[in-house]
C-alpha cells in the first residue's frame, strides 16, 4: 500500500560539504531544480561549509551533521535518516555513498538510495589515497550492490565501474549525465566579470578553471602556453584555488610568462568568464565528467582538451566539437590552442542532440525517475 506521507517527506541529498568543485554543483543543481519542482528537499552536509551554500535556494533544508570527517557522519547520518524518514537519499563522492549506503541500510530497506559515482578510477590511484584505496574497494563492493542503483555520470566512468568493481550483475548501474546546460547558465554567463580582471581580456585570453591541483594539471597548460606565447600575443587566466599555485606561479616564472599568467583564485561565477574567453583548455590527467567544458561548449567557446575517455572524449564526441590532445603533452596541446585560436571554429547547432544530453531537464527528470517510487 503506498505511503500516503510520502509527498510531505523530503528528498536527501548527501555529500561532505558544499566545498569547490563539480560534483557538489551537481548537488545544488539537483537540489534546487527538485525543490522547484514541488518536491521537500533536504541537503544533509557532513560539514555546513563551502562556496556553494550561497547558492542553495532558501526553502530548502540544509542539515549539519557536525562531521570533522565523512566516516564520522556515519552515526549522524543514521540519527537523521530515523527522525525525517526521507522518501529516498541520494549521495555523491564515493567515501560519502559508502557512508550514504551504510546508514540506510542500518536505518530502512523500503528507502531508495542511488548514488552518483563520478571519477571510480581515482579510488584505485595510490597518488590520490596513499593506501586508501584497497578499502574502499572492499566497501564499494560490498555496499554498491545494496543501493537502488548506482548513476554513473559518463559511459566511461561506468566501464570503469564495471572492470574495478566487478559487480555490474549485481547493481543496476546506468549513465545520467550531469545536468549542466538551463537558463540559469546562460543568465549568469550574461553577467559582468570583476573590474580587476577586465584588463586581461584586452588581448585573447586562454582560460582553466579547476582546483590548482596534480590532477588538473596546470602546469602542462602553463608549459603549452609559454610556446603559444612565442607565436602570439595572449593571457593565461586560472580560475580556481588549490595548494600548488605557488608551485604554479614559480613555474610561469620560470617560463619568463609571469605578467601573461593570471591566478584569479575561486570565483563563483566563471560563466561570463567562459563566455568572454577567446579559448578554454581543459588539461587533466583525469575527469569523469568536466562540467566546465561542457559550459564552454554551450557558450560557444573554442575548447581544447585532454584525451580522457571518461568525460571529456565523450563530451567532444572523439574531436568533432574541439581539439583533443594527449595527455601531458606540451607541444600537442600547445598546438591545438593556436590552430583553435588562429582558425575559425564552429559552434554546436542548436539543433543536435548534444544539448539534452547536458540539459537540465533532461537529466533531472532522469534522476527522479530513479529516486520517487511509484
């Protein structure tokens, strides 16, 4: 019989804290756009803390569990699922959909849990989780086959779920991309960027955007842009804030690119950024699905990328909508930006199917398919 409480019981979405980065845009997006739609919403935080939280719409619920660390939510987390009794839970970043899966399954089995796995591969790479990562293998094996299902947000991400993980007959997994393209972006895109950086766009500009971290590196795109520099006259502007920009700003030193090089820090609201660029370069050595790339296509921007199989070879589909480089490689990426910035290039038609895969709609009546029981 269903549960005639059910429409007045809110949806939860579950992640450590609204920090910088992708997936916990993702989140917001998804929050905000279930709540428009007339669904209650809670955004359970292992910590109330991040840039994003400014943006989260008024009338949703933003709970802190007051967890120092994702593992300490645990107890919390069950404490919260047994007094709101969500309709069902929803949880991103893989130590938090562990936790996520954990805490329902102490708690309810009747309440759906799905969880958004973006970037599996990283969990295996013992640069990223010292010795980490053979444990959260055991978990995810163990844990991933008791939630409702497991949303993969790129075909290659999901083929790594299924080679690392070795569970696909046991999960339904499928691919829901991230819900990247609405009006939302392009009203913001529409928006000024700060004074103090407006002098940079007095000459073709080469834009990154990401955490100043290994992974995104930077410094192949800072190696790539002191070549592109001795053919033409541009600036080099990162968006993001990381541990290695010192390291960063040393190496445009180095590379006698200094005064081209711009550190912006985070900025809130890339999109005029991305809009105003003459070029965006996407340099990382991995990514399971780069929302800013995506929104550098829908705002018709030239774009460059590394050949991640993940995301970015799928968003580009194999080349057809920008240049793709190998991974690391200088001379290939600094290559591709001048023949981007020196030849014509043609924006995505408004009519191929490319759009909804990204768009908003699209994909959150995708995930509340999965997560409203009928």
């Amino acid at each position: 019989m269903p549960d005639q409480n059910a429409q007045q019981r809110p949806i939860a979405l579950f992640l450590p804290a609204l920090n910088e980065g992708g997936a916990e845009r993702v989140m917001v997006n998804l929050a905000n756009a279930f709540y428009q739609q007339g669904h209650a919403v809670d955004l359970v935080l292992g910590q109330k803390k991040g840039p994003y939280l400014s943006e989260v719409n008024e009338g949703i619920n933003v709970v802190d569990l007051g967890a120092s660390r994702v593992v300490k939510s645990l107890f919390p987390l069950i404490r919260y699922l047994r007094k709101a009794k969500p309709r069902a839970l929803l949880s991103t970043l893989t130590h938090a959909n562990i936790v996520a899966v954990a805490a329902a399954r102490l708690t309810s089995r009747s309440m759906p849990v799905i969880v958004r796995e973006a970037a599996l591969p990283t969990l295996y790479s013992n640069q990223t989780l010292g010795q980490g990562p053979k444990g959260f293998m055991r978990l995810a094996k163990w844990l991933y086959p008791k939630a409702a299902a497991v949303v993969c947000v790129s075909e290659g991400v999901k083929s790594e779920f299924e080679r690392h993980l070795n569970v696909a007959d046991k999960v339904n997994h499928q691919v829901i991309y991230n819900p990247v393209i609405s009006d939302l972006l392009f009203n913001r895109a529409s928006q000024n960027i700060a004074s103090e950086h407006e002098p940079i766009f007095n000459k073709p500009v080469v834009l990154g955007v990401g955490r100043l971290s290994d992974e995104k590196d930077f410094a192949t795109l800072i190696q790539s842009f002191a070549l592109l520099r001795a053919k033409l006259d541009c600036n080099l502007l990162l968006l993001g804030s990381g541990i290695l920009r010192d390291e960063l700003e040393a190496l445009a030193e180095q590379k006698s690119v200094a005064e081209h090089v711009h550190f912006a820090g985070f900025v809130a609201n890339p999109y005029p950024y991305l809009a105003k660029a003459s070029l965006f370069v996407l340099s990382s050595k991995s990514e399971g699905l780069p929302n800013s790339l995506i929104e550098a296509l829908a705002l018709k921007t030239p774009v460059v990328s590394t050949a991640i199989k993940n995301g970015p070879v799928e968003i580009l589909e194999n080349g057809k909508w920008g240049e793709v480089v190998p991974i690391g490689q200088v001379d290939a990426m600094a290559h591709s930006m001048y023949v981007s910035l020196t030849q014509a290039v043609e924006p995505i038609p408004e009519n191929d199917p490319w759009w909804n895969k990204f768009s908003k709609d699209a994909v959150v009546k995708q995930y509340l398919s999965l997560l409203i029981q009928k």
